[in-house]
C-alpha cells in the first residue's frame, strides 16, 4: 500500500510538472522571438517559489526527510543530500530568472540569460521529480509505518495552514490551469 504522505507529494509533483512545461514553452516562445505578458511569467515564477518550494519542497525538507535520516538513510552523502542540494540550485535558478525577466524585452543579454536559467529549472525540476518518485519515495515506502505516515500527513497539512495559507494551494493550482491552456502546456 502507497503511503498517504507520498500521494500528496506526487500529487503535487504533477501541478509543478505542468508548469515545468509551461515555463519551457515560455522559453521557447522567447527563443523564437515573441514577447511574452511579463505578468503571466512573474505569476508562473511566483507559483513556483510559492507552491513549488515554500510548500511542496518545505513539506519534504521539513517533514520528509528528516523522517528518513531519523529511519537511517544518510543526509550528507546520500539520496536526501542530493535531493537538498537540487532545492537549492532551483532556487537560485528562480531567483536568476526573477531578476533577469524586467529587462528581457530590451536587453538581449537578459533574454538570454532568462531563457538559460528557465531551461536548466526545467531540466533540473523534471530529473529531480523523477529521481523521488522512482528512488526516494521507494525507500520512503520501505521505512514508513502507517503511525508515521499518519504524523506526515499533519506535519504536511501544518505547512499548508501555518505557512503558506488557506487555498493558496488550489488557487496555485488554478494558476497553472489557466497558464497551460494559454501557453500550450
């Protein structure tokens, strides 16, 4: 039986997915010469520090993965230090696209440096993904009784209520329904 707490964490993983592809066909656009509304590219930006990292990333590094380095499965050195690491190269990829994005209409330069962090971000998100799905969750699977699994699934809903807010989940994930049927994604 799957757990409950990785069932939420794939569902998630699927809205973040869906606006990888949107933001790849952001880039693309870019690439190929159109202008984007610059707000539709913050709001993406903004689900993905919101929903992305202050809530998905945060119910792993704060709920997560500290129950499997307390289950023995190494931080430093292992498959949850890579794993940390990955959040932090998305982070700052975001940050490198969030400053870049005011001037990628007039400076070549930005546009370019735009389309290189939002292309590395998707790559880097979608193997990252793939990697807890296919690895992580499975050594999850095997350390996890249905107690813990029970007290992850609270620990997950906390972040929801206490960090990120009341329907700023659902909302994130509107965002991201109207931003696909936009962009193609």
């Amino acid at each position: 039986m799957e757990l409950h707490a990785l069932q939420l964490l794939i569902a998630e993983h699927q809205v973040i997915r869906k606006g990888l592809e949107i933001l790849e066909s952001m880039a693309a656009q870019l690439r190929g010469g159109s202008q984007l509304p610059i707000e539709d590219v913050e709001a993406l930006l903004a689900m993905f520090q919101t929903f992305a990292d202050r809530c998905h990333h945060m119910k792993e590094e704060w709920g997560l993965f500290p129950h499997m380095e307390g289950k023995g499965i190494p931080c430093m050195g292992g498959p949850l230090g890579v794993m940390l690491c990955e959040h932090l190269r998305g982070r700052v990829l975001r940050h490198q696209m969030k400053g870049a994005l005011p001037y990628v209409a007039a400076d070549p330069q930005a546009k370019a440096q735009f389309i290189s962090a939002a292309t590395e971000y998707v790559q880097l998100m979608m193997e990252h993904i793939a990697r807890e799905e296919n690895v992580l969750f499975q050594m999850a699977q095997q350390v996890t009784n249905p107690k813990e699994d029970e007290r992850l699934v609270e620990a997950f809903h906390s972040v929801e209520e206490e960090v990120v807010g009341r329907e700023v989940h659902h909302r994130m994930e509107q965002l991201v329904e109207e931003l696909a049927s936009r962009y193609g994604a």
